[in-house]
C-alpha cells in the first residue's frame, strides 16, 4: 500500500495530477487511465509509431502534433524522405503537422499552453 494518498503533503506533482485526472486516488506504482491533453510526435520517434499504429487511427487526432525538431532542415536525402512520410501521414490522419520547429517542445512548454506555437 502507497503512503502517499490524495491532497496528502507526501503526494508527488505526478500523483496529484494523475488523481485529478483519473479520479481515483493514484500513487507512484499505479497503473490509472487518463485523457490527453496533448501528444508530442517527433522526427525520431514518429516513423516507429507509425509503424506500430498498424493503420489503426486515434480517437482525438486534433490532440497530436507531429514535428520534425531533429533533424530541421533535411540535412540528406534519406531524412526527407522520412519527413515527407511523416507529413503525409499526419495529414491523412488529421493531425497537426508543423515543420522546422528546433526546440519545438520547449517553446511549448515554456508557453504554458496545450496548443502549437504557430
């Protein structure tokens, strides 16, 4: 059994804000589920979870943002072709796609917003 329980001085910020988020008393080594506000899909991460979709879709495509931040500009031909797909996917998904964005999640976070600096 956690020590750390619901409005508790023990509680950490993941605690308090998965709590509040999946209405059941969370503590560290719980298993809870939650809605996301917001998905961050990168140039080295997207093409793998493209793969693993598997053509399955998301319920809220609005809430993801693919970014190419790694790699921006194309410095090959090879890296194109990998932000080309990802383009394309993100379009034919609905998602956000925002291209040639070096530092992207920080400016994002440090913004304090749940949407993509444009």
């Amino acid at each position: 059994m956690a020590l750390a329980r619901r409005g508790s001085s023990l509680e950490n910020i993941s605690e308090k804000i998965l709590s509040k988020r999946s209405g059941v008393d969370a503590a560290s080594g719980d298993i809870v589920t939650v809605p996301v506000d917001l998905v961050f899909a990168h140039d080295g991460t997207l093409p793998l979870a493209i793969q693993e979709l598997g053509g399955h879709s998301v319920k809220f495509p609005e809430n993801v943002v693919a970014f190419c931040d790694h790699a921006s500009p194309s410095p090959s031909e090879k890296v194109s072709n990998v932000q080309t797909l990802m383009r394309q996917f993100a379009h034919s998904t609905g998602w956000i796609f925002m291209k040639m964005v070096m530092g992207f999640v920080i400016k994002l976070s440090s913004n304090g917003t749940r949407r993509p600096i444009r």
